[in-house]
C-alpha cells in the first residue's frame, strides 16, 4: 500500500513540475498579447470602478434598455465636435469630461453638470466615452455618484463597441 502512495505522490508531484515549468514561459501557455493587453485593461476597469464607486453595464444590457424604452439617461462624455456630433448612441445628451482621472471639479461645471443630469437622484444614468482605454466616461460616472446619484452605470464598450456590435447611432444635423 505504502508503494502505491508514493508512486502516486511522485506522479502529482512529475504532473505539477511539468505544468508549472510551461506557466513560466508565456508563449509555450499560448498567452498573447491581445490577452495581456485585455488583463490590462481590465484590472485598470476594475480599479476605476472601485475607486468611482458606480456600477458597469454591457452595450447587449443598455442596448436592451433602450429598446424597451426603459427611462435611462445616456451621457456621452466624449468632445461635442469632434464626435458626439458625428455619432453617439440614441437619445444620448452630451457632456464632455476629460480623460485623466479629476480628483477635484470646478464649481460651474459641477453645477452644468448636477443641471444636466436632474433633479432625480435615483434616476438610472448610464455614462460612455469612445472606448475601453478611454477614462472620461470614468470621471463621468464617478462625479455622478460623487454628486449623490445612486444608479450610476458605466458602459466601458463606448461608441467605438456600439459601432462594432453593428447597433444604430444618431447624429446631429
């Protein structure tokens, strides 16, 4: 009996040394780096979402919303000219942030801000930008809840996602 332990621990122990020798060397994993950059991305969603507080949805899920006429309000956090205007995602009001992270905001545009979003506190609010790498849809959705609003969502996909997943967008004329 006791042969058969030991045999048995000798071949888990050869089996982990194996799979732990072809862990070190990422191209023998098949680890490429779309998939690191993809980590990359998101941790870095993951982090941002912890610090601002506020939830994240899919584009399936908000496209979902809309098309169940479900009150949302959709913010586009990328420039006026240089996309909204061209394209953004139905019934979407425009409200351009920045793209690194704004740990303080001035008063004006707290209160445009406070202004544009409403009175409703509970209101579902859904804040985008152009694309997964981009932060301004971060700084949207995190004054959001920083301004008291409770059903703060992030959809990290952006414009650029909705294009791709071949959904319908608008524009100004």
């Amino acid at each position: 009996m006791r042969k058969v332990i030991v045999f048995f621990l000798v071949v888990v122990v050869v089996a982990s040394l194996g799979f732990l020798s072809g862990c070190d060397n990422s191209k023998k994993v098949g680890v490429s780096e779309a998939n690191v950059q993809a980590e990359f991305l998101a941790l870095k969603a993951a982090s941002e979402k912890e610090r601002g507080s506020y939830k994240l949805i899919s584009l399936k899920d908000l496209k979902a919303k809309l098309d169940a006429k479900e009150d949302v309000l959709v913010v586009d956090t990328m420039p006026y000219e240089a996309s909204y205007k061209k394209q953004h995602i139905p019934t979407a009001v425009q409200f351009e942030f920045p793209i690194p992270e704004m740990t303080t905001v001035d008063p004006e545009m707290e209160k445009q801000y406070a202004d544009l979003l409403g009175p409703d506190k509970d209101k579902v609010i859904v804040v985008y930008c152009g694309f997964v790498k981009c932060g301004r849809s971060h700084n949207g959705a995190m004054w959001a809840v920083k301004l008291g609003y409770t059903n703060v969502y992030r959809c990290l996909g952006g414009i650029r996602g909705w294009n791709e997943a071949g959904y319908p967008v608008e524009a100004v004329k």
